[in-house]
C-alpha cells in the first residue's frame, strides 16, 4: 500500500489515476470477451447445477461488454459535443476580439487621401498592440504580464536594416526595449549585436519564430528588457517587407502555437494597412511627377534639330563655266 507521501506524489504526477483509467478503457474490454470464452466452455463440460453458475459468469459477463459499449458511446458522444460547444465558445470569442481589427484594416483601405490613411494606420497600430498586449494575459495568472511591441525599417531595408520602434503597449515598469535594434558594431558588446543581428533576421525572413525561454534563441538571449518568453512575427506583405511585431511576456513558457497564430493574424493586418499607405505614396507620386516628365520630354523634343533637309540645301552647287574664267 502506498504511504501518504507516496499517495500524495502519485496525485501531482498523475500515474496512479492513469493506471486506473487505462485498465478500465483498454483492459476491462479486452478481458470480459475471454472470460466470457471460458466460462462458456467450463459450462459446457459441468453437471446440470454447476452449469448453472458458469452459464450465469456468461451472462453477468456479457451484460458488462454491453454496459461498457455503450457508454463509451456516450462518453464519445458527450466529448464530441464539448468540442463543438469550445469551437462555437472560441469563434464567438474571436469574432468579438478582431473585428476592431477588422474595422481598422478596413478603415485604412477606404481612407481617401494620405492624411486620412496615415491616421487611420495610426489607429490601427493602436487596435493591434492594444489586442496583443491584452488577449494572451486575460484569464491567465495575475502576475503574468504581456506587452506588444511594433519596429519598422525606416529605409529600404536592402539599403539599411535597422529596425525602430515606431510604438510599444503593455505592461508597465519593465525595461523599455531598445529603440533602434542594428547590426552596428560600434561601442557594443559582441551578444548585443548577434542578438540585434538575429532580431534582424527574423524580420527579413518569412517564419514566425515562438520563443518559449528567453534564453533559448539568439534574438532574446541575454536580454535586460525585462521579458522571458515571446512571438517574433515578421511585418510583412508579398512585395513589401515593413518591420517586426513582437508579443513578449514576463514569465517563461506564457505563449502556445495558437498564440502565435493570433499574432501571425495580427501582423498580417499591420502589413496590410502598411502596404495600403505605401501603394497610394507611390501611386500619387507617380501621378504628380508625371506632368513634369511630360514638359522634360516636349522641351527635349523641340531643341533636337529636324531630321528633314531642306531641298534648296540638297540642290547640287553649279561648277562655274568656263567662259566666264578670265585668263
């Protein structure tokens, strides 16, 4: 038997009650059709009142096959519909949680000039890391904290990488993180810039990257900004690459792969308002450089000299006759 501490070990690890449920799930229905078997064979071979008991083994054993089936019919049946009820539960959720997204996106894209999409991209990076810093601490523990952070490039990154914090939201008296995150040797220790260079190249890459411990991944390790797990997503659209969408938090393990797909959801809607501003600065600067070239283009033109010769500089010069040379 066990002792109270051993009883109180088996309840933390769970390998007691495991045994428990994997006999009556797998071993009970393996052994009552052999016990059936041999209690049917033992009747056989016995007197009238003896076979009595043994034909009743059958029965007894029987109806617990028949029990047994149905109620893992049940019990397949009662999971089946909590699944649907957490599948309808999490979609309702969902819907309530993006659709300020949503709205957002959809207010930059209808924006009809550049001052109204800069606005309403301003609003939507206050929606997005508002939703990050929020959604992952909700009903969780109370000391778990979540912050959003967004960098951009601030030039082609092919010309200069270096990633800025354009904004950051969340929790409070951690260390702010860095404001420009570069590749820069000058006056820095070694770690900080192959974090800095990782963090880079998470950013120009394509895959989001889920940091379960800090100190597990070369864009987090050693860090003093205060977090200890996170999701790394890179900003980005098929023809434009804008920054980094960083969600971190204050303890280790805080993020799953359904989070990292919430925050993949997340900096999509960041680049798609993103490449929205970009297309239309360079659709309008397209359009207003476009007279410009036309006057370059005219004036160019008329300064090229005709290519057509007047027919009185292609008539032949007469040679003079010779009458008219004086000896």
């Amino acid at each position: 038997m066990l002792n109270k501490k051993q009883s109180s070990e088996v309840d933390k690890t769970g390998k007691q009650p495991f045994i428990k449920r994997g006999f009556f799930r797998y071993g009970l229905p393996a052994v009552l059709p052999v016990i059936t078997a041999v209690c049917t064979a033992v009747a056989a071979l016995n007197e009238a009142p003896v076979r009595i008991y043994w034909s009743a083994g059958v029965v007894v054993t029987i109806a617990a096959s028949t029990f047994i089936s149905v109620f893992k019919e049940r019990a397949a049946a009662h999971a089946t519909q909590l699944a649907i009820d957490a599948k309808a539960s999490l979609t309702e959720a969902l819907l309530s949680q993006w659709q300020p997204l949503m709205r957002a996106v959809l207010n930059v894209t209808a924006a009809k000039s550049l001052t109204d999409k800069e606005k309403a991209l301003n609003g939507l990076f206050e929606v997005t890391l508002g939703l990050g810093s929020t959604m992952f601490s909700e009903n969780s523990e109370k000391d778990r904290k979540t912050r959003a952070t967004l960098y951009l490039f601030e030039d082609d990154p092919e010309k200069n990488d270096d990633l800025h914090r354009e904004c950051t939201r969340g929790r409070s008296g951690a260390p702010n993180l860095p404001l420009v995150i570069t590749r820069s040797m000058q006056n820095r220790k070694s770690v900080d810039v192959e974090r800095d260079t990782a963090t880079i190249d998470v950013a120009l890459g394509e895959d989001a990257i889920l940091v379960k411990s800090a100190a597990g991944h070369e864009s987090t390790k050693e860090n003093k900004f205060g977090f200890e797990s996170g999701i790394l997503v890179p900003v980005q659209t098929k023809d434009f690459k804008f920054g980094l969408f960083l969600v971190d938090s204050n303890q280790e393990a805080s993020f799953s792969d359904n989070d990292k797909d919430h925050v993949i959801l997340m900096a999509s809607a960041l680049g798609a308002g993103l490449a929205d501003v970009a297309t239309y600065k360079a659709v309008s600067h397209s359009t207003a450089t476009q007279p410009a070239r036309d006057a370059h283009i005219a004036h160019s033109n008329n300064n090229v000299p005709s290519a057509r010769i007047s027919e009185e500089e292609t008539k032949p010069v007469a040679k003079p006759s010779n009458a008219n040379v004086k000896e």
